[in-house]
C-alpha cells in the first residue's frame, strides 16, 4: 500500500538473483518495501539517509535504501548483505566482522559490510584512513568503531590470499581455510 495515499505501481526487481515484482506506492521508499518482502537485514535507524544502516547494492553501487524512492529502482538488481555468504561460507568480510569480534548489537553491521565490500572491490588494499573514510557515514552506537576497521583490514588481508590472525591472537586463517575448517559455531559447523 502507498504511504502517502497516492498510486502504487507494480515494479520489477532482481533481489539477490530473485527477479519479482513488487507493489510499491509513491514515496514508498525501498527499504521498506524490501522489509515488506522479508529482506529484515536491510536495517533502518534513522529513515534519513544519515546512519547507513539501510545500505544495498542497486545495480552494483552502494545505496541507502531508506533514501531511495523504490519505483526508483524499477528494474534494478539489488543485493542485499545476507546475499554476500551464507552462514556455512560467510564472505571474507562478514567473517572478518566474526573473528574480529566488530559485531556488538549488530544493527550498524549490514550496511557497514555493504560499504566495506564496496571499498574492497575498489581498493584491495586500503589504509586505516581509507576504511575509515569508507565507513564515515556508518553510524555504530556500540563499537567505537576501532573493530569494525581491524575487521575491515583483516578482510582485505583475507581476500589477497595473505594469512591474517584474529584479533584474540588465534591461529593464522585465511579464506580458503575458513572455508574447509568451517567448525566453529560462527562458520555454521555446528548445530549451536
Ligand atoms: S536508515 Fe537508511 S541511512 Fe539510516
Ligand atoms: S554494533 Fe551496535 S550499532 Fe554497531
């Protein structure tokens, strides 16, 4: 139903390889109608375009999805973060956030994942200064923010195949071993 009592139009969209269609009414905004549909890992925190909490991919770039008006994105493909891994082979940077202990209440996590995977994609190699940079539009109530850019780091060590060590000095892991040793209750090995 449109918020705002005016048309609603049907419009088509690719959710996380999903192609759907969906009704949306003017001034719905996507995330909403994303939450509507059951994609609850697109968060929102403030519905102002100002916490990144609500960030997807929108044919391959990052967006607010609170900020984006959903007829807007007719057409589109949109990726949220739960399309990034699954809970038995998370994607490097999610399983980074795990190990790097960066996920407190978790609320900020989404969309701080949806723009470190950007930065990742663009920058492979990136300095503290350019994650933070990266993540300044990510409000975390809960980390001070010094976790969730070790996280960040780590990840891109990950994904160059480099040996990385998590933050509680644990053994040297990297992508591909995460990916077979996947024993932990985190990597989705075990029924806790
Ligand atoms: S809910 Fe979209 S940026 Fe805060
Ligand atoms: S982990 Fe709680 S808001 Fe970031």
């Amino acid at each position: 139903m449109p918020k705002t009592g005016g048309y609603s139009v049907d419009i088509e969209l690719t959710i996380n390889g999903e192609r759907t269609i969906v009704e949306a009414g003017s001034g719905d905004d996507l995330a909403t109608v994303l939450r509507q549909r059951g994609y609850i890992d697109v968060k929102c925190g403030c519905d102002g375009g100002t916490c990144g909490a609500s960030k997807v991919f929108v044919d391959g770039d990052v967006r607010m999805a609170c900020g984006m008006e959903a007829t807007d994105a007719d057409g589109s493909e949109i990726q949220t973060v739960a399309a990034l891994g699954t809970q038995a082979d998370l994607h490097p940077v999610q399983q980074a956030f795990v190990d790097n202990f960066a996920v407190q209440c978790g609320f900020c996590i989404p969309g701080m994942v949806i723009e470190a995977v950007a930065l990742l994609d663009s920058n492979p190699d990136p300095t503290e200064r350019e994650v933070r940079e990266a993540l300044d539009d990510n409000v975390c109530r809960c980390t001070g923010y010094q976790k969730p850019v070790e996280a960040v780091l780590d990840a891109a060590q990950r994904m160059q195949g480099e040996q990385s060590v998590a933050a509680d000095g644990g053994h040297p892991v990297t992508v591909a071993q995460h990916r077979d040793e996947s024993t932990s209750c985190c990597g989705g090995g075990c029924d806790e």
